[in-house]
C-alpha cells in the first residue's frame, strides 16, 4: 500500500513537472499567466496521487490550454473626432461546468499574459462559488482615465460590436473588473440588445438593478470578502472587532471591503490608488472616499482637502510598511511581493485574503504559510462577486428580482461554503490550514470529474 501510494505520488510530480515544463516552452512571454498556472498546478500534486485516472484523462494539459482567445481591433472616436485604435480580447477558458463567465478590464497593461491569468483563475473561482459558471475573461488596453463619458460610451459600443458574435447567455458572460463598472456595463448592453434585437438580460451581469441588475452585485465582492475573512478569523477564536485593517486600492472591491470591515467593528486606517496611498490613524471616512472615486473619480489623494490630519504618500506599495492585523489588498495583480510580505510578517500582521486577483506574488504567498498568517487566496476569498453575478443569471432567466437581503444571505452562504470547502480539501490532502492547496484542489477537482463525465472532444 505504501508502495503504491509513493509510487503515485512520485507519478504525480513528474506529471505536474513535465506539464509545466511544456506550458513554460509554449508562453515563455506570458509571466502572469506562468504564475497563477505553477501556484495552481503544484498544488494539485496530493490529487493526482489519489486520482490516477486524472493523469489518464491528461486533464491538466487539457485544463490550461484555454477552448479558444479571441483577439480584436476595437476602432474608436475620440471627442476630438479623431480615429483611435485599441486592441480586445475575450479568453474562453473552460466551459465545462457552465458557460464562460468572467469579468473585463480596461487598462493600459491588459495584454494575452494577463488576460489568461485571470481567465485561468477564474475557472477554479467560478467552480467554487457551486454555481454553474465556466470560466472566462476579456477586456482593453484602453485607458478609461481622462475620457468623457461619451467617449467610454463610444469606446464600449465599438468593443461590443465585435464581442456580441462570440458572447451569448448560454454561450460567454461578462461582467465588470478593473475600469469596467456599472456605467460601462450598461453601454455594453444597451450595444448588444441593439445589435441582436432581443432582450437577453442574462448576457452581461454587473447591470444597474432596475435595468436587469441584481441588488448587491456592487457590493457583492467586498463584502464577501469580509465575509470569508470573518469565517478566517472565527476559526482562530477572533473577530473583527477594534482590529486594525489596511486595504489596498479604492475600488469597487476595496471601497465595499472597507464598509463592511467597518460595520463589523474594524478599524480600517489605509487605502490607495495606483498613485499613492492615505493613513488615517483615525478610520478611514468612507463617505469621502466615496465621494473622490464614486462621484468625482478623483485621485485619492484629494481626501487630505476633507481630513486634513490624514497622511497621504507618494507610490502604493509602501502601504504595506503600516502595522496591521489584517492585511486586505484589493488593487491589482502582485502589488505584494516577498520584501512586503516579510514587512507585515515583522509588523506582526496574522491575516492576509486577497480581494483582488493574485495580488500577492509566489514568494509572498510562501512567506505567509511559512510564518503563520493565515491566508485567505484570491480565487477563495474574492468569489463573492462572480457568485452574485451568478445570481444575477438565475434572476434574468426566472425574469425577477430578489431583494437585497435574500442576496444578501445567498452570499454569506456561499462565502461560508466555500471556506469549509477550502479547509476541509486541504485537511483531506494532508496541508491542514493551507487554503491555497485547499481551494485549488476543491475547485479543481469539480472541473476535472465535469471533464471526465464529457469526455475527450
Ligand atoms: P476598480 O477599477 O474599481 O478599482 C481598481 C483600484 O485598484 C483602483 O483604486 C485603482 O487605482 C487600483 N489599481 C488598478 N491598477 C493598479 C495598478 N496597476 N497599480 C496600483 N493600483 C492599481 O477595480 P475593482 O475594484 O473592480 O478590482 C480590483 C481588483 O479586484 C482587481 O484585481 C480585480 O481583478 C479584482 N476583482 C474584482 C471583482 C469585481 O467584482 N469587480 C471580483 C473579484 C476580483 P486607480 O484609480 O489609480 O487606477
Ligand atoms: O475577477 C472576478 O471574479 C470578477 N471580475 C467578477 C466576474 C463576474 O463575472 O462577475
């Protein structure tokens, strides 16, 4: 017995290695997406040794190579009348356990690598939440900063032009992300409804509730967030009251993070943008921070003219040097590398859960499990909103709302599923505590018996 299981462990790494030593060869120019695929398949090492037939299946080859990536010009015109060009992509990634389905990006530093990053994460986030959502992405190297608003309406209306053709509420569903939010959202699908001439509410989600939207889709990832973590903290016998909270970004993600955080009697001292980051050794006023990016879509910086004895500084990443006890980033992709991880190690920080999408880099995510800072991993911890996206399929096709509270506990639900899901995967695969291995391996496993049950195509 101990033979065979050696044996199939043994099998299992060599497997793993010489899979990613392929996909290595094949996109040595896609970095980010290099990353999230080794922390992912690494991990798996403990489910292959029990599930041989996996590797008979040669499902993880099949796993990352993504159904297809759709790339195209998006020819738009600015308030200047001139011509301007972009570039959009739409990466299907896996369908097995329900349509695609994903957010989108504008930002000037989407490109292929980034795209199948998150396109890749999510199939494993989207199986988590138990919803029936396969996993996608899309977006722009667009940059939305400095654009009326009717050049973001002529930009999502020309980028829907060509993506109506791939998406479908059956097919491939978006959603909002980074520099896409309700306002753009509702372009998109004013652009497609005019284009099919029917009214498939189900296409896009992050809809304006009242126009096809759910109640509690803008709140959805922050709070579920806070809800995970919260589920973090009870195992450790704590809570969030009076503990001190650092979030990172002033986003959608962040800004719900920070009020929920707060109404569970956090303190929450910091936050940022992409130019720099405030302290308020007070608590962060969220109406103001509200106000700068909801409203005015200002530089975070402005919050100094409401409160005057905050500090503002210069660059983002130094708002990991502030002590805290709970560390939430909430930005961008490895905004936390190994030097800011061992910053918060020393500074005593005890959790760590990632609202945004691989925010920490593989050396920080070693430094956490090796120094007891118990992690909550992106994929896990950020499900929250694609799981109210998921809802908000559910309510287009039964065309009805539900309230906010029926929402609501939906979601505090499915953020409790999926913490007992992570930590007990992990227990049952030998790395008790560690939800990184637990959350790949739960949502993994899923998508690899749905790839099994339909076969090779
Ligand atoms: P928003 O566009 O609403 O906010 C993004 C925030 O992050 C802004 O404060 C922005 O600053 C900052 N930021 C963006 N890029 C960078 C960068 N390169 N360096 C530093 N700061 C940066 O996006 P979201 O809040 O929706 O998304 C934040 C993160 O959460 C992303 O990783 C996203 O993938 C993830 N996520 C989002 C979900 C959602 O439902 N929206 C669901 C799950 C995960 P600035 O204003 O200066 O650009
Ligand atoms: O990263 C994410 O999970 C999102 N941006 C949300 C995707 C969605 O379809 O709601």
């Amino acid at each position: 017995m101990t033979t065979v299981l050696v044996t199939n462990e043994s099998r299992a790494k060599e497997y793993i290695d010489e899979v990613f030593s392929q996909l290595k060869q094949k996109n040595s120019h896609q970095p980010e997406f290099l990353q999230a695929a080794e922390e992912i398949l690494f991990s798996l090492a403990p489910v292959f040794a029990q599930h041989p037939e996996y590797i008979e299946h040669n499902i993880l080859a099949r796993i990352v190579e993504p159904d297809r990536i759709v790339s195209f010009r998006v020819a738009w015109q600015d308030d200047n009348n001139q011509v301007q060009v972009n570039r959009g992509y739409r990466v299907q990634f896996n369908n097995v356990i329900g349509p695609y389905k994903g957010g989108l990006r504008y930002h000037p530093t989407v490109n292929e690598s980034i795209m199948k990053f998150l396109a890749f994460e999510q199939i494993f986030k989207n199986a988590l939440t138990g919803q029936p959502i396969g996993g996608g992405k899309g977006g722009s190297d667009f940059n939305p900063k400095g654009k009326s608003d009717a050049e973001i309406m002529r930009f999502c209306q020309a980028f829907m032009t060509e993506l109506y053709r791939h998406i479908g509420p059956d097919v491939d569903v978006p959603a909002g992300d980074i520099g896409v939010g309700a306002r753009e959202v509702g372009f998109l699908w004013g652009q497609y409804k005019r284009i099919r001439g029917s009214y498939e509410a189900g296409v896009l989600t992050g809809k304006k509730p009242g126009y096809g939207g759910s109640l509690g889709r803008k709140e959805a990832t922050g709070y579920g967030l806070i809800y995970f973590v919260a589920e973090m903290l009870r195992e450790k016998n704590e809570s969030f009251l009076n503990k001190t909270v650092v979030v990172s970004g002033s986003g959608n993600v962040a800004i719900y993070a920070i009020e929920k955080a707060q109404a569970y009697g956090a303190k929450v001292v910091a936050c940022s943008d992409s130019a720099g980051y405030i302290y308020d050794s007070e608590g962060i006023d969220l109406a103001v921070v509200k106000e700068i990016k909801e409203l005015k879509g200002d530089r975070i910086k402005t919050y100094l003219n409401y409160r005057p004895n905050a500090e503002y500084h210069e660059g983002c990443t130094g708002i990991w040097n502030i002590p805290c006890d709970i560390a939430l980033p909430c930005a961008t992709q490895n905004e936390i590398n190994g030097d800011a991880a061992r910053t918060l190690i020393a500074n005593g920080t005890k959790f760590v859960a990632e609202g945004a999408n691989m925010p920490s880099d593989l050396e920080a995510i070693n430094e956490y499990l090796a120094n007891d800072i118990y992690f909550g991993p992106g994929k896990a911890a950020n499900a929250g909103g694609v799981a109210v996206s998921a809802l908000e399929m559910a309510q287009n096709s039964g065309r009805n709302y539900w309230s906010f509270n029926k929402v609501d506990e939906k979601l505090q639900d499915i953020m409790k599923d999926i913490y007992t899901e992570s930590k007990e995967a992990a227990e049952k695969y030998g790395t008790p505590g560690n939800l990184v291995v637990g959350s790949n391996i739960a949502g993994f496993v899923k998508v690899a018996n749905g790839m099994v049950a339909e076969g090779v195509y």
